[in-house]
C-alpha cells in the first residue's frame, strides 16, 4: 500500500537528498550490477553447456542475448506494473523470478529449456528490479541525483569484476549446475535490495492531521495515473533523446564484446588477451562515479545533455582510433580511453533522461525508451559479427561501431540545440514550498473571509493573487507538463 502512495502522487514530496536515499541508493548499486553484469558473467559455464548439450557457441551465446532483450524491451510491462503497483512489491517478485529462472535451469535437460529459464524467466526477473530502482533513486534524489546515478552506474563494472571470476570457481567446484544453482541463491539478494525501496510519504496537512486522512473531496478530484503515459512522446527533448540513445547502443557494446577476440587474432594468449577486459571494467568503475560528480557541479548540470554528448562523441572517436591498433599497448591503450567513455555514458544517460521527463513521467519514459533501445541491442553484435565473417578484419568492426556513436552524439547535441533551446529545465523549476502548500489549502478549504483575501509571495514578491484564485491556479499548472530543457 505504502508504494502505492508515492507512485500516485510522486510530485507531493520533496527528495530527501540523503538519509534513507543511501540505502536506496545501494540497493540499486547491486541491481544495476546484477542487471548488466549478469547476462555476461553466464557466458563463463558457456563451453560446460556445449560440451553438455551437444551444441555450437553461436547456441549458447542466445541466453545472453535472451537475457538482454529480456532486460530492455519488457520496459514497458515494468512501467504499468510500477505504476500500478509500486516499485517494492514489483522488486520483491521480480527477485523470486530471477532466483527462480537460475535454479530452474540448474536442472534442465536440454538448451531449450536453458533460453526459457535463464534467459526468460530469469531476465524478466531482472528487469523487475532494474526499472523501479531508478524510478526510486530519482525519487529520493534531486539535488545531488548525477552523483547517485554516477555511483550506482558503477555496479555494473564491480559486479562484472567479481561474477566472473565467482562463475569461473563455482564452474571449477561444482560444475555448471551447481554453479546456476549458486548463482540462483545470490540473485535473492534482490528481495532484499527491494525491500530497501521505502516508499516516500507526503507530510499530512493540517486537515488531514485532525481528521485522520484526506477528505473525500480530495479523494474524487485526484486524476487517476495512467499505467504507461505515452503523452511524453509529444516531447520533443523525449523524442530527440530516445533517437539518439537508439542509434547509440547499435554501437556502444560492440567493443567489449570483440576486443577480447581481436586480441587473440593478432597472436597473444588467452589469459593476457583477457586482461584487456578487466582493463576497461577497472577504468569504467571509476570513470561513472567521477563523471556523477561532475554532472553534479552547478555550473554543468544545467547543460548535462552536452556533456552526454560529448561522452559519446568521445566514445565513438575512441572506437575509430582503435581500430588502427594492431599491437597489445594499442590494444591496452585503446580500453583505457574506452573505458573512460563508457563509464561517462552510462553515469549520464539516465541522468538526462531525468532531467528530460522529469520525477512524474520517468516511468513510463525508462520503459518506452528501453523498449526502442532493446531492437537495437538485438541487430548491433549479431550485425557487427556478420561483418566480421564477411570481411574478417576486426578493423572494419570498430569503425562501425565508432560511426554509430558518433552519429548518435551529432543527432543529440545537434537536437538539442536548435529544437529545444530557450526551454527551462524541469528540475531547475522553483516549487512551492511545503508551508505555502498549507497555506494555500487552508485558504481554499476554510474559506474565511481572512483566508478569502489572503495573499501568496513568491520569488519575494507580491503576485496580487488572492487565496482561492491562486489555489485554482496552482491545481491548474500542477496538471500541467513542466517546459521540457535538456
């Protein structure tokens, strides 16, 4: 019930900016690792279930994929069951399903039925939890939220660090199904990191003091929320970020994925060609939490859709460069500077996001945008590896995947600035406080001939505004969509 509350009426309550905040912040930490760290820390038991099953490595690398496509395109389905709902009843089911996909699998006697446990079932379970923990760290966060989302964004580079390895002892203990039976047991850490989300409570007027709860009255004139809002595609900052995100990822994973294999073409062994990767996950850790506290500094965040731009056109510059490397140290110069990149983009790009929509729309905006980046994720490695069986050099793969990024930054900054220039920005928008609030319902609902005449100050002047006609105002503009500014 308590989720409930704050999902309905979300604008109501001021971000604490710290106190409980931090424990939900680190629930989130460990989602967001668990969310993207998950589905390539399973590739670990891949050569157990070739072995196993009797099937190719293009067979096995469809969980990850399932795992992912899970993860993004159920976004939608997130979004009405939070907004029905709540997110701490959405987390704590979404947990029992990825525990239970895990363990299923552990017992399975043929591939199929690993793409319906682990990938279905277990990547639905993920991202019940990935989409309501964003929703309510923006919610527990507005002043210092680009730090928040920098360090939970490093959750997914620690846990890549410690999954992998884990996967690879468990695999060497117990095998692959006591290893997925394992793994299926840490995943219930989920319940408890949704059990962390405690819903924000609305300080009760004086009114509601007295009388035990809302009147009535208040009850009738509530709009009801919609399950998934799609007026927020009538946004032209929404539409021009979510073009931008969707050509992005065409191109963003491509590098983790090759640069490991790449390495391994031009002649060094296994183990030092895996280093690369722990190389960019070790930068990555740091880079999200650093460039969290840039966004941060008051000056930036007004402009923060720049700075996401400039990280992708970093991104993307870093891809074409590297794909001249032809030697280790350009390889491992190349991971450095990439992994720098692609922590500041996902520090950022939730971030804007927020900044875009604001608190009220960012359900149904995560969800519709990770449904449009979902198609994406599915063409970018399956197309990038046609190319490569075409063309066979790794060459032609990076610059790809550079021109995607970059292409992505132009369309973002370039969007930016000649459709939406001029607008405020929604978090920068100044609310009334909490004792006008009072006052201006007192006004309205006692109707005294002191509180009929009764003026509002804002900013420091005089508006000239009686009592009730600014009560009507203030419901008016608070149906209203704030301007929309990146």
């Amino acid at each position: 019930m308590g989720g409930a509350v704050v999902d309905d009426e979300p604008s109501g309550v001021k971000a604490p900016d710290g106190g409980w905040g931090w424990a939900v912040l680190a629930g989130c930490f460990v989602i967001t690792g668990f969310s993207y760290a998950f589905p390539k820390a399973v590739s670990v038991f891949f050569k157990e279930l070739i072995h196993e099953f009797d099937v190719g490595y293009s067979d096995t690398a469809w969980i990850s994929s399932i795992l992912l496509s899970m993860l993004y395109g159920t976004g939608p389905l997130c979004s009405v069951l939070v907004n029905k709902f709540g997110c701490r009843p959405v987390m704590m089911v979404g947990g029992l399903f990825a525990s239970l996909g895990m363990i299923l699998a552990s017992f399975a006697t043929n591939i199929i039925q690993i793409y319906l446990c682990t990938g279905v079932i277990t990547g639905l379970g993920l991202a019940l939890n990935f989409q309501p923990s964003l929703v309510m760290l923006n919610r527990y966060f507005s002043e210092k939220r680009p730090l928040a989302n920098g360090l939970a964004a490093a959750g997914s580079p620690v846990a890549l660090c410690c999954l992998s390895p884990l996967g690879q002892i468990l695999q060497y203990h117990y095998g692959w199904r006591g290893g997925f039976l394992i793994l299926g047991g840490i995943l219930l850490n989920c319940c408890a990191c949704g059990g962390l989300m405690r819903p924000l409570v609305p300080p009760k007027k004086p009114q509601e003091l007295e009388e035990g709860g809302p009147t009535a009255a208040e009850a009738k004139t509530r709009p009801k929320k919609k399950l998934l809002d799609f007026v927020v595609f009538k946004d032209r900052g929404f539409l021009v970020y979510t073009v931008a995100a969707s050509i992005m990822v065409l191109g963003l994973f491509v590098p983790p994925v090759f640069v490991v294999s790449y390495a391994k073409s031009l002649g060094y062994e296994d183990t030092k060609s895996a280093l690369l990767l722990t190389t960019l996950g070790v930068v990555d850790m740091f880079a999200r939490p650093i460039c969290g506290l840039i966004a941060g500094v008051k000056c930036v965040r007004p402009k923060s859709v720049y700075l996401l731009s400039f990280a992708m056109l970093f991104n993307g510059c870093t891809d074409l460069i590297g794909s001249q490397a032809n030697t280790y140290a350009g390889l491992a110069v190349f991971c450095v500077f990439f992994g720098m990149s692609y922590g500041m983009v996902g520090a950022l790009q939730f971030e804007v996001l927020m900044a875009i929509v604001g608190t009220e729309k960012f359900t149904s905006a995560i969800g519709l945008v990770l449904l449009m980046e979902a198609i994406a994720v599915l063409v970018g490695p399956p197309g990038a590896g046609r190319l490569l069986d075409t063309t066979h050099k790794y060459m032609y793969v990076f610059l790809l995947a550079g021109c995607e990024v970059v292409l992505s930054a132009c369309v973002l900054a370039l969007g930016n600035f000649f459709f939406l220039r001029g607008k405020k920005d929604p978090g920068t928008e100044m609310a009334l406080s909490t004792t006008e609030m009072e006052r201006l319902n007192c006004g309205k609902d006692v109707g005294g001939e002191g509180d009929e005449n009764l003026r509002v100050t804002e900013n420091g002047r005089d508006t000239g505004v009686e009592g009730d006609q600014r009560g009507k105002q203030v419901d008016e503009d608070s149906e209203e969509k704030p301007a929309t500014s990146l």
